[in-house]
C-alpha cells in the first residue's frame, strides 16, 4: 500500500466508497484512514493543509520523502483509472470543473446517503488496510 484515501468516518456514502475501492483495487495500492483520525491530522498538519470534512484526500506515496496530498479532483484522477480503466477521461476535464464537482457532491452527500453516528468498525478483511 502506497497510497492512503482519507474518508469521512461519519459518512455512508465513503464507507461505501472505501468498500467499492477495497473490492476493485486488486494490487492492494490504497489504503484508508478516517479524516477524524490521528493519521490525518499529523499528515494534513505536515503538509500545511487544513482539515475540510466535504473534500476527499490522497495522500500519494505515504511515509515517503515524495508523499504528497491530492485534493478533490486530484486525488479522483490520481485514484478512479487505477480501478476503472474509463476513468481516464477525468485527466481531459478541467480541474475547476472536476473539484466543483466533488464539492457540490461533498455537501448533499449526507443527505442523500445519511451519517452514522460514530466512524463505521471496518470488517476484519478490511481493517488490515485502514490505518486508524
């Protein structure tokens, strides 16, 4: 693992999104962490950047001297041709478009999927890859 996907804890939209991921993602390239969680924290405090619970982060080449972290559209075409070769067609849409995009997903998603209480308990299978 490579590559950490930060996730909303709260939300069932990316707890689905991490269990779609999980399934597709067959070279075991990413992993997961909560955005509520300790690994997040150090690493956005890290690289300067402030916690926003409505954005998706990857954080490419995790514990290296080349980590870096992708925002919203970046991280989606850092993340979506790696599982679904299609994707591709996100490197040609301008990335204005694709981070408004993720925001304006970002603030109904709660809506539309709801919240759980409390972060969801990864499965056994899955906990090997979620980091905290």
């Amino acid at each position: 693992m490579r590559d950490v996907i930060l996730l909303d804890g709260t939300c069932i939209f990316c707890s689905r999104l991490a269990a779609f991921i999980f399934r597709r993602d067959r070279e075991q390239r990413f992993g997961f962490a909560n955005l509520q969680g300790a690994f997040a924290k150090e690493v956005l405090a890290r690289h300067g950047v402030m916690l926003d619970i409505d954005a998706i982060y990857l954080i490419a080449d995790a514990n290296t001297a080349q980590e870096q972290v992708l925002i919203d559209g970046q991280a989606g075409r850092a993340i979506w041709p790696r599982l679904i070769g299609v994707a591709v067609v996100l490197r040609f849409v301008p990335l204005p478009l694709l981070n408004l995009g993720y925001r304006m997903f970002a603030r109904v998603r709660y809506r539309l999927f709801g919240q759980y209480d409390q972060c969801r308990a990864p499965s056994a299978e899955e906990r090997a890859r979620f980091l905290d």
